[in-house]
C-alpha cells in the first residue's frame, strides 16, 4: 500500500466516523405520518454533533445495589437480589430552546442466596448537571423480572430528559442507584 492509498483511507474512515457522530430523530419514529407535519418537525430538529450531546456516566459508588431480607443488611447469605449498571449511551434530538436527551443504560441482576425469581423494582436515578447547577432529575422505580435461571440482563431508558439548548456541550449526566427520595427536580 501506498503512502497516498493509505491517506486516503484514513481520510474516509475519519468521514465515516464524522457522519455517525449525527444524530436526529425520523419523523415515522415521532409518530407523525408523512407530509406536512413531517416537514413542521424535520424544520424544528437539528442533527446534533455527538460532541454537543452531553456524555453519560456511572455515579461512582451507585452502579450497584443490593437488596436483604427484612433486617439483614450486610449479610452475605440475606441477599435477595444484587443489580449492577454497566454500559451507557445517548442520543440529542435540538429544537429551538432545548436539547431532548434519551439515555439508556445496560444492567445485569441476579437473585442472591435468599432470592427467588419474581419481580422487583430498582431505584434508577437519571440527573443532568452544569457544574453546581441541576439540570434536571427523576428517581424511577424500574421494574426487572428475576427469571427461574437467577440472572438476566436489563436496558434502563429515559427518554425524558429535557436541558437547556446552551448546556450540552458543558452538562453531564449522571445514572445511578438511588434509595429515594421518589421525587423530581
């Protein structure tokens, strides 16, 4: 290969790695048939640059959550069920003042030494931040369902987070296991 095949190849790849770094919403994936509404929400959505869209990141110590029988904390053999958070992802839809952020967020649960198969609920709490500032927050109660095997897999998603238009490329978002307050910001 030559010195120019080979400039030119990474001249493509950085191309191809450029273009997938758009992303946008189709109007069939909005809800709206074609036609006039389609042109009404294609004129309101900009691609955003990956850049722009805010990174997501595991809350350090809340990628982890443990449930115990009833007075059991910190005991090995009381565990009912262990949940983790492991890889994250996002997609920026921009309209005129905001920028809509879906993220999700992979997990793994599995029934400890007390569990049983069935369905439990984990507190996920999603926040946006600007430094000191809140962005925005919500605490869901996520339902999982342990499976007669004891472990699965799982995909968290809120589709729902809402931060001003300037913030993306300086606000970060932040996922994690949270008790609770059960409130939004």
């Amino acid at each position: 290969m030559t010195a120019t095949t080979g400039r030119r190849l990474l001249a493509v790849s950085l191309l191809a790695i450029i273009a997938g770094c758009n992303q946008t919403e189709k109007a069939a994936d909005l809800g709206v048939s074609p036609g006039e509404g389609q042109q009404q929400v294609a004129s309101q959505q900009a691609p955003v640059i990956q850049g722009a869209c805010p990174q997501v990141f595991l809350r350090e110590g809340t990628s982890v959550h443990r449930a115990y029988a009833k007075g059991a904390k910190d005991d090995p053999q009381k565990v009912l069920y262990q949940a983790t958070l492991s890889a994250t992802t996002r997609q920026c839809v921009q309209t005129a003042d905001s920028l809509k952020v879906t993220v999700m967020v992979q997990g793994r649960i599995l029934a400890g030494p007390a569990g049983s198969p069935g369905a439990v609920n984990l507190p996920i709490r999603v926040a946006a931040t600007d430094g000191e500032n809140t962005l925005y927050s919500n605490l869901s109660k996520f339902g999982v369902t342990i499976p007669p095997e004891g472990t699965t897999q799982y995909v968290f998603t809120d589709a729902n987070v809402v931060i001003p238009g300037g913030a993306g490329s300086y606000a970060k978002i932040y996922v994690g296991f949270d008790e609770g307050p059960y409130t939004a910001n």
